[in-house]
C-alpha cells in the first residue's frame, strides 16, 4: 500500500509541474498579446514600420555598403524597446493597480511562474522587430547598387536591445511596485547613455561598447574586412545581460531553487564573457590592414579593364567598375585632342588609419592620369567624381587640378555635368555652398576646386545650350581652351556665350 501511494504521489508531482509550465506559457501567450496590442507598442511599432519604408529605399543613394547598412538597423528598435519597457512593467503591476495581488494566492501560478510568464511575453515583441531588421537589410541587400556584407551580430542588436528592455522592466516592477519607476528609470538611461553619464572611454573600443547601441558616425564606408566591430562579442553580452535580468526578475517574484541560481550564473557568465571581450583593444592586425589600405592601396586591389582606362577597387566594390566606367565615357566624349581617348586609372582610396569614425580627407595624387573615386556612390557623389574625371583630364593630374584658377575650370565644369540627367541640379549639387551664382567651392573625392563667379555665369549659360553644338567648340579650341592661364572671357568668346565682365580671381 505504501508503495502505491508513493507512486501516486510522484505522478501527482509530474503532473503538477507540467500542468505549471502548461500554464504559464499559455499566460506568457495572453501577456503578449496585450503586450503588442497595447498603444505605446503598436504606435511605436507604427513608427518603426514607416521610418523602414521610408529611409531605407534611399539609403545611401540606393548603392548601400552593407558593412554600413547592418548598422543602419539598430538605433530605431530603441524606440520599440522603450515602450515595450513601460507596457512590460504595467503589465506585471496590472495586480497591484487593480488590487488583486492577493487573489493569485489561491492560483496554481506563484508569483515567480507568473513574473516568468511576463517576461517570455516579452520575446515576440523582440522577434517582431527582428523581422523589421530583416526587412530592411533585405531591401538594402537586394538593391542593385550594394556592395559588401553584413554581419549577423549587428543585425541582433535591435531584437535583442528590445528584449533587454523589457527584461528591465519586468525587473523594475518586482523591484520597485510603482508605476512611475519605469519613467524615472528611463530618464535615468538617457542620463546615463544620451547625456554622456556612462564612460564612454576612448577609441573605437573600450566601456562604449556596454551601451545597447554603439554608432559610429562615418560618412565614408570602409571595406568589411577592416571594420572589425566585436559585433558578436556584443550580441553575446546582450544576450547574456536580458538573461540575467529576466533571472534576477523571477528571483525578485520570489523564485528559489538550484536551477535559478545555475540559470543566473550561466547567464552572468555570458554577459562577462561577451562584455569583457568587446572592450578589448582593437587587434594590431587589423591596425595593420587598415595602414597599408590607406598608404597602398594598389597592393590590395584588383584591376579591370574598361574601354582605354583601367579601374582598380577593393574586391567589394569590383561590380561598381562599369558604373564607373560610363561616367568616364561621358566626360571624354566631349573632350578634343589626345584627352578624347585618354587612358585613364581610376583607383578607389580610402583612409582608414584614423578608425572608423574619422573623416579624414585624401591627399591628392600626383600621378599622371589616375582619378581617386571614393567609397560612397550615387547622389552627390556622381558630379564629384565626374568633376574629377575632368580636371584630371584638363590638367594633367589631380595635385594640379585642385589649384586651377584660370578659364580652364569652365571646360572643367562642362565636361563634368553636360552629359548628367539634370545638369544645372548637378551644378548646384557639386558646389559647397548648393548655388549656381557667384563664386563657391568644388567638391571632388580629394582636394576641393575653386569656381569664380565669371566662371559660374559662364558654366550656367553653356548647360542651358544644347550640348553637341557646345561640343562641338570644345573640341574645335581644345589646345587653347586647356592652355595654362587662359581666362574666362577668351574661354567664353571661343564657346560663343558671353564674357563676364570681372576677371579671374579665386577665393
């Protein structure tokens, strides 16, 4: 008989702990359903949703790097993450709210079960927003202009900074059971990792990587081989952190046992494992590469063949050759002399050696005929290298381009945007100062052009004709129209539009 009963009694056990877990993953279930339908969490995933179908179709011109765009994914979660925070923590005080905490007592969920259920709500929220991370990497993946490759680590920070959020604030409402200590503590994050209360430390590694989002704002991407971001190490560490939280949370709703206690080491274990390693310094290997990408480029860099000229890149950006190469056949085709058949080196450089988020500029060559074309492509980059393209043709080389101050830059301006699809909108978008009257600053991949204001009325009024008869002078006058010191007025007189009345003077 006793052995009987004691059978029994270990069925009856089983079954209970079944029957436990049965219910709280069917109220993990509930909770996350009123956790996605709440307003806080549908608007800010509303937002999330148009900011992707907005901002992505036109990141980066349409000819992403995807070293860049796997980043571009993490800042716009935060928002996600901060209401799931606020709805996580209102759900776990909906008892204290309402009065009915003393109620649960008689239930067969303790309040541990029930703060785990809460926090397993959390986890579609974050698997929500990994689908808008896909989609828009997918969409930037998929467009014809990228170049490059992700990493998977970058693309789990927004998911998982969502998830870590509302552990938090699973954890704030066992902690703190008021309703105004999830406010109070987001102020505090913003303190801490907007306001610059955290110790950002130096570099491009150190104690800035324990924040959820470490940004880096460059403007020139970098080949994936030189980024080396520890952005596994940081997935790890998150991870291991909404890990902890959650655990610390059940323990907080009164969780006891060997398994918690194991959960809670192993998961602090991950976070010190991820975050230790994410702080250490960048690799001397990688300091290395970065130098001899920025120094010699060539030695990195296979070339290919265009028409005459000869296209040299990092191995991500080999597809871009073509599109490069049309922009040169445009700007020749409406140059004379030997220019017209010109052979051309169009060789990609970088700088590197100041890290990620340096914007440091690039010297110009002193090589005959190589043109540098940069990183980014697309928008305003298309005139600037056109613009290369052109005084290097002028002038020879790109050190002596960038000190052209006489008539020739009005040859230089024309062959560069005569053949774009909008050239005067070209013209306003090559200059610093977005004009197309008066004098102002060329921009180009290196050294920056000077155009006066003669100049400018010159160049205005040749894109307004039609540009084969324009073409059709250059080619006539080519030797004297590249003639070192030639002014604008003869420039003008030999193209049949009208002189400027001030003479030659750049700023």
């Amino acid at each position: 008989m006793t052995a009987v009963l004691e059978e029994t009694s270990v069925e009856v056990r089983s079954a209970g702990r079944r029957g436990s877990w049965a219910a709280v993953f069917a109220l993990a279930r509930f909770e996350a359903r009123r956790l996605l339908l709440s307003i806080p969490v549908l608007l800010a995933l509303a937002v999330y949703a148009a900011w992707i179908v907005w901002q992505t179709p036109d990141f980066e011109n349409g000819y992403p790097a995807l070293q860049d765009a796997d980043r571009a994914t993490q800042s716009t979660p935060l928002l996600v993450g901060l209401a799931v925070l606020v709805c996580a923590n209102r759900a776990v005080l909906r008892s204290v709210r309402r009065d009915t905490e003393r109620h649960f007592a008689v239930l067969v969920l303790p309040r541990s079960l029930r703060t785990a259920a809460h926090a397993l709500a959390v986890v579609p929220a974050a698997l929500l927003t990994g689908v808008g991370v896909l989609g828009q990497f997918g969409w930037a993946a998929l467009s014809s202009g990228a170049v490059g490759s992700g990493s998977p680590g970058e693309l789990l920070v927004g998911p998982l900074t969502v998830l870590l959020f509302g552990m938090l604030g699973v954890l704030v409402a066992r902690l703190v059971p008021s309703l105004i200590a999830a406010p109070m503590f987001i102020v505090l994050l913003l303190v801490l990792f907007v306001g610059g209360g955290f110790p950002a430390g130096g570099g491009e590694r150190g104690t800035r990587w324990l924040e959820p989002v470490v940004s880096v704002a460059n403007s020139k991407a970098l080949p994936s081989a030189l980024m080396d971001r520890p952005a596994a190490w940081h997935a790890l560490y998150l991870a291991g952190l909404a890990l902890t939280v959650a655990v610390l949370a059940v323990l907080a709703g009164g969780g006891r046992g060997w398994t918690l206690s194991g959960a809670l080491a192993a998961a602090v274990a991950l976070a010190l494992t991820g975050g230790i390693l994410q702080t250490g310094d960048l690799p001397a290997a990688t300091k290395a590469a970065r130098e001899r990408a920025s120094v010699s480029p060539e030695k990195e860099q296979p070339c290919v063949r265009r028409g005459t000229s000869t296209y040299c890149a990092f191995p991500e950006w080999k597809p871009r050759a073509d599109t490069w190469a049309g922009v040169v056949h445009d700007v020749q085709s409406g140059a004379g002399g030997a220019a017209h058949t010109q052979p051309l080196v169009v060789r990609q450089r970088i700088d590197a050696r100041y890290g990620l988020d340096s914007d440091a500029a690039i010297e110009p060559s002193t090589t005959p005929h190589q043109v540098t074309v940069g990183t980014a492509w697309g928008g305003n980059r298309v005139p600037e290298f056109s613009a290369a393209v052109a005084a290097v043709l002028v002038a020879g080389d790109e050190k002596a381009a960038g000190s052209l101050c006489d008539g020739r830059m009005v040859t230089v301006m024309w062959l560069a945007l005569n053949r774009l699809p909008d050239p005067m909108t070209s013209l306003r978008n090559v200059r610093l100062d977005d004009s197309v009257t008066g004098s102002a600053i060329v921009l180009s991949p290196t050294d920056p052009m000077n155009m006066t204001a003669g100049q400018t009325d010159v160049v205005r009024e040749l894109l307004g004709r039609p540009a084969g008869s324009v073409a059709t002078r250059v080619k006539a006058h080519w030797a004297e129209l590249t003639a070192p010191k030639v002014t604008t007025a003869r420039v003008a007189q030999l193209l049949g539009v009208t002189a400027p009345k001030a003479a030659d003077k750049c700023e």
